[in-house]
C-alpha cells in the first residue's frame, strides 16, 4: 500500500489559537496546553495568527517544551490587557459583549 505522506515516529498534537490567547500573558493557552499533557500529549505545537510578548514570554516559562509558531508579534499589552497596536477584543466588539 503506498504512503499518503511521511512516516513519524510519534505523533504530534498542535493546538490552533484563535488571536486572543496569547493576550493577557498567556494564561488560557497555558491551561491549555496543560490539559493536553494531562490527557497524555507529548509534542505540542502551539499555532496562533497573533501574539503579544507576554503572552509567548508566559507560555514559554510554563512549557518550554512547546514550540510557537504565530504570523505576528506585537509591541505589548495596553492596561486593558489588550494587544497594542492590535485588535483590542475583536470578539466583544463584533457581539457586542463590551
């Protein structure tokens, strides 16, 4: 039978994060990413479109053993705890829950 793809060894796990959970410094991926080695996830890859530095600095101290991969990095969070220059919180903005 002929392979679709490369064989590996072991399989990895990768978590897709929409923009908003590497803001606030990280703390709902890090969950995350922990409720995933507690059910036995061993090579985690952590996916996202946009970071802030505190959010990858948090979630590299809590699993170095996690790559991140992101398409942007911005400057910092804002006292709201929002992305700056960012999106602020697009998700309240289009629901209307702010």
């Amino acid at each position: 039978m002929p392979s679709s793809g490369p064989s590996t060894k072991r399989p990895t796990m990768v978590l897709l994060a929409r923009k908003s959970v590497l803001r606030k410094a990280g703390n709902s991926v890090s969950a995350a990413i922990q409720r995933l080695k507690d059910k036995g996830a061993k090579d985690i890859k952590l996916v996202c479109l946009l970071s802030a530095p505190e959010g990858i600095k948090h979630v590299n101290a809590d699993h170095p053993d996690v790559q991140i991969f992101t398409a942007a990095v911005d400057r910092k969070l804002n006292s709201h705890g929002y992305i700056v220059p960012g999106l602020g919180d697009a998700g309240d903005r289009m629901f209307g829950t702010k």
